[in-house]
C-alpha cells in the first residue's frame, strides 16, 4: 500500500479541493492510502470516503504570505509541516501540497531531506506540448540562480525521471538558451553546454530556444530557476488566454459562430486538452529522499486526482530509490 501524505489546508481551494481529489484518487486506486493533515471539522464537511482515508488533526497552517523557511522553522503543528515530517519517520511515502511553494521547497529540503550527491533538487514539472506527449523542465523556481554544475546535474535528474516515471527509453535532453548554437549565452550556460555535451548518461541534443518547446523539440529542457519560472509561467498564461479568446469569439461571433463550433467541437475539445497543463499532475521537487510534489495554489479536485496519480507512478518506479543508487554510484567514483 502507498501511503501519500497531502495537506489538507494548502491551496485557494482548500479543503474542499484537495479532498475532493482525495477522494477521486481513492476510488480509482486501490493500493494508495491517504493521511489528510489539516482541521479534522473543515475536512470532514467533504470528506464522503472512509476507507484507506485518514486525518490528523492541527489548527496551525502556513500561509501564502509566510516567509517560507521562517514559517517551517516557527510552526511545528503547520499541516504542511506535519505531512513532511510523516515522510521523514516513515509515516508516509510521498507529501503533496498547493500551499505556499517556498515553504514546501524548504520542508523538502530541511524536513525530507536530499539525496546524498544532489547539490540542489530542482523543481521538476510536464508541461505541454502541441503533439500531446510533453516535455519535463527543471529547474522551474526551487533555486534562483544556478551555476553549470547545478544545469549538468538537472539534465541528469531530468533525464532519470523521463526515463523512470514517464517510461521515455532514451529522453531528449536540451538546454535552454537564448539560441540554438554551441556559442550562445551567459559564461555559465556556454559552461553547462560542454558540461551536458561530454556526460555520457544523458541524450544531450543541444540548446533549444523557448519559442519551439511547445512544439515537442526536446523530452527533458534543462534551465535556471529564475528563466524557468517565467516560462512555466508564461506557457500557463498563455493557454489559458488562448481558450479564453476561442470561447469569446464563438459566444460573441453570432449564430455562424455557433455553427462552425457544431462542426469543430470535437477538435477544439482535443486542443484544451492539449493545452489543459493540469492533467499532468504537480511539480517535483527531484532530488529529495522521497517524493515532494506541489500541486498549483488554484488546483480544483480534478488537478489534486492527477497529481496523486502522478505520486502513484512515481511509488510504484520506485524511481527516488532508483536516483539514490545513481547518485550513490557516481559519487563512489
């Protein structure tokens, strides 16, 4: 059975949202075990399973506002505290959250702790692409600044969990950069690129700029956190005013409009679905002890259902126990 820790109190939606999810999650997989930390009173307003479903109670949470590794430190009792220190004591497999990232990142990282021969976990997530298959990037915001070593290592990491979770045999691994030459960018990307280029673990094919990553270039995009989060931002704005001005256009194109949308529903329909970024589940913080997974502040039930899925897949690869023995063998070298 795998037994995932969630905070019940993270998130805009919280907590109907996340137990919601929960229970969707329960109902579609049987060997998964949920602990909902959180207000036992507000939980239980939503709560309708019984079975593989628990709840520990706490009044205290963190707060969007709170400065992230300050509030780890002062609030002990935090449900978000308390579903990582679960993971810690082997009380539970896997923590999810849609509360504040920074304080998740820190929990993942003083609370769960690093693998051994991981300078920095970076934060992993599938974005989408136009051909419905994704790509992973990483680093999209755990760390502001990263040096070649760190960009080398997410390639690494990138590529394991491609590899391992989203079952790709030999990962496309880019970096991200302001051109598709060798020679382009910062003294630390021209770094990284040589870096990337002689690692033999890895499918390195180069540099990939941003306007083509939509269009599947690469499996794995490799990047520093600060760029890495406007993207992740920007490809997220995007959809959305993209299906926003589709729907405006067919509601205020008058009857023509609504004929075409007869015609091209089923299309439309699979182009959302395309850009829908949130059945790809939460972002990882890869290179933890176990799986430290961040669902988005305004995740509904139907996010919080595949980012669970998303901690299944990644339990039931086993794929952190995996990155241990990796990072164990290349460190003993």
């Amino acid at each position: 059975m795998k037994k995932i820790a969630v905070d019940a109190m993270g998130g805009d939606h919280a907590p109907k949202a996340i137990v919601e999810g929960v229970i969707q999650a329960l109902a579609e997989f049987k060997d998964i075990e949920v602990i909902l930390y959180g207000d036992e009173a507000k939980i239980r307003q939503h709560l309708t399973a019984t079975d593989r479903v628990s709840i520990v109670h706490t009044d205290e949470k963190i707060n969007s506002e709170d400065e992230p590794a300050k509030a780890i430190r002062s609030k002990k009792k935090a449900s978000m505290v308390l579903a990582a220190k679960a993971v810690k004591d082997g009380e539970a497999d896997a923590v999810l959250s849609a509360g504040n990232t920074g304080a998740l990142l820190a929990a993942g990282l003083f609370v769960v702790g690093r693998i051994k021969g991981v300078e920095r976990p970076g934060l992993l997530s599938t974005l989408p692409t136009s051909d419905g298959q994704g790509f992973d990037m990483l680093d999209l915001g755990a760390n502001a600044e990263n040096t070649a070593a760190h960009l080398h290592q997410y390639g690494i990491l990138g590529s394991f969990y491609a590899k391992n979770v989203r079952g790709i045999d030999k990962p496309r691994v880019a970096l991200l950069n302001n051109g598709t030459e060798d020679t382009k960018g910062t003294p630390v990307h021209k770094e990284a690129y040589q870096l990337l280029a002689a690692e033999p673990t890895i499918n390195f094919i180069g540099n990939v700029e941003a306007r083509d990553l939509m269009d599947g270039v690469a499996d794995v995009v490799v990047s520093d956190g600060f760029t890495g989060n406007a993207v992740l931002k920007s490809i997220e704005g995007t959809a959305l005013s993209i299906l926003k001005q589709l729907k405006s256009s067919i509601e205020g194109g008058g009857w023509k409009a609504k004929i075409g949308y007869l015609f091209m529903k089923d299309s439309l329909r699979s182009m959302k679905k395309t850009l829908d970024y949130s059945s790809a589940g939460g972002a990882v913080l890869f290179g933890t002890k176990a799986p430290v997974v961040k669902s988005h502040g305004s995740s509904d039930a139907k996010s919080i259902y595949y980012t669970i899925k998303q901690i299944r897949t990644m339990l039931e690869t086993d794929v952190v126990n995996q990155l241990v023995e990796e990072f164990a063998q290349k460190t003993d070298k």
